[in-house]
C-alpha cells in the first residue's frame, strides 16, 4: 500500500548478507516481558537461509538456528516457529493478534491485509479498541478491521486526517469535509450522541465508513480494469445492484461518484461539484446531503482516478 502516513516498513530479504542481529538489549527487553514473549538464545550476527522448499531460518554466526519465539533483526521484529522457521501471517499470542508480513517483519501502523485496514500500536499488537489520534477518532469491528474514522466531536468540523489515505486521497477527503463544513447551518438542535452528550459539529464533516471504504476500493479496482459507464461495472452493474450481491443492504440513500483522468485533488473535487453541488438539484444528488463516505484513488499514467461512495 503506497501511504506516506503509513508507519509499517516492509524490507525484503537478503539471503547472502549478514545481518546484524540484536536479541532483547535494554529497551527492548522491556517490550519482550510487556509482550510476554520468550526471550531467544543471545548470538551477535547471522544471516536468513531459505532452505529448498522456500522457508526461512535464521543461521547465527556460530552455525546455529535461532531458537522458537520473537527475533529482532536489523530494527524489525520477527516470529520463528516451533519448527525453526519464519512465520508470516496472522499469529496469536495470548488475547493480543499479530501480523507478519510476507518477509515476516511484524506490522506496526497502518496495514491492509485481505481488502481490510487494520492498525497495529508499536509492540505490533492488534488495535481493537477506540483509537484517538491527532484530532481524529478511530472505531474497529470485532475481528479488528476498520470501521469509522471522524473528527473528535466539538472541535468545529471541517478536514480529519485519516491514518491509511495516501497524499492524494487525504487531500480529496480534506477538500469535501472543508466543503461539509461550509455546508453547516450550525444547529445545535436535537445533535446528541446516543450517550446524550452534545455534539454540535456532527454534521460539519463526513464520517469515513469502514465498509463503504472497502467498497470504494473494490469499485475503483474494476472500473479500472473492466470499465465504467452509466453508472455500471461490466459483470458488477451499478452500485446498488453490486451491494445486493453482496448481501449490504443498509437501507439508506447511497451516491457514487467515479471521477476520472484528473490532475489531482483540486481538479478532481471540481468535476464532483459539477454534478453534485447545485442547487438546482435535488437532495440526494448533491454531496453534502450525506454524512458518510468511502475514498478510493489510483494514479495511472500521472493522472489521479477517485471512487466516491457516499450514504446518508
């Protein structure tokens, strides 16, 4: 995932090289007790063997293979199995997920696996609890994949970031929560939370819906690469016709909006006010008549594609 906000590292593997290996100094054997992870045989180098089947070991110096449990090298941490070899994949210790990527390096940060955003804290456990974070509020599903982010309450609405958006989505989603909050007639009546604690800029920006985020992403991808046009995906149909395949069906207005062949943000939020801000329309065609949505970008040949699903 190309995400400059985005705090996970993937680096590959060099089976020839030497790799300074540093087990629980200081510091980090403080985030080994935290983790309850088992503290490995100490060895001062070594390098990774992929054996004729394609697994991974980590040979010390002395000729050894690092023994079962967590491993730092080279500044990442990794998970050697019961039988000697890197892990990759989601993996369990205790309550708390993990997960490895395909070089085996625990995730940290902003990560999507499977079509899904997960968030990792530092240690590389799972988030699956409101996460705050710079003026924003994350929620996650039980299996702890995304599911809302929205500008903490009562701090006068307007642009959030949004940990995972690469450049080019975070600056659409800015340009449409500036413009949901010029929209906002600023009434305080009946705007409660069900906790009944007043929220008064509810509505001065969008919520980014966790499923409708996937569903952007997927749309995008097939408009891509099988077409768009009235509307409708080849072998997908509209947007409505895609979520009763699917079995989403919330029961609340929904809007798409693909924006094609554009020269960025800007460009990209001009051609949706074209369509999707005038007055002359009616409500459920303008924009800021919803409050939830989900981005997707891709950029193909210097030029930005956006899918836009908004639900209200």
């Amino acid at each position: 995932m190309n995400n400059e906000n985005n705090l996970y590292r993937d680096k590959k593997m060099d089976s020839g090289k030497m790799k300074k290996l540093r087990l629980f100094p200081g510091a980090a054997l403080c985030l080994a007790l935290t983790l309850g992870m088992t503290v490995p045989a100490m060895a001062d180098s070594g390098s990774w063997q992929q054996d004729n089947e394609g697994r991974w070991k980590y040979i010390t110096e002395s000729g050894t293979a690092a023994a079962p449990g967590w491993l730092e090298a080279d500044g990442n941490w990794y998970r050697i199995g019961e039988d000697g070899n890197r892990q990759t994949g989601w993996f369990r210790e205790g309550d708390a997920w993990y997960y490895l990527d395909e070089s085996g390096i625990m995730a940290t940060g902003w990560k999507k696996v499977d079509g899904k955003h997960y968030y990792f804290r530092d240690n590389g456990t799972m988030q699956n609890s409101t996460l705050r974070k710079d003026e924003t509020q994350y929620t996650f599903n039980a299996d702890g994949s995304f599911a809302s982010a929205r500008r903490e309450k009562n701090t006068g609405g307007g642009a959030f970031p949004v940990g995972f958006y690469n450049t080019e989505l975070q600056a659409l989603a800015d340009n449409l929560n500036e413009l949901k909050e010029d929209s906002f007639d600023g009434d305080e009546e009946d705007d409660y939370y069900e906790d009944d604690k007043k929220n008064y800029d509810k509505d001065a920006s969008y919520v980014i819906n966790g499923r409708l985020q996937e569903i952007a992403e997927h749309r995008l991808q097939m408009a891509r690469t099988k077409g768009y046009g009235s509307g409708k995906i080849p072998d997908e149909g509209t947007l409505s016709e895609y979520l009763k395949a699917i079995g989403y069906n919330s029961g609340r207005r929904i809007m798409e909006v693909y924006l094609m062949n554009c020269d960025g943000a800007d460009a990209a939020e001009d051609k949706l006010l074209r369509n999707h801000n005038s007055d002359e329309k009616k409500r459920s065609d303008r924009a800021v008549y919803y409050k939830e949505m989900g981005l997707a970008h891709e950029k193909v040949n210097g030029k930005d594609y956006y899918m836009v699903i908004f639900m209200r």
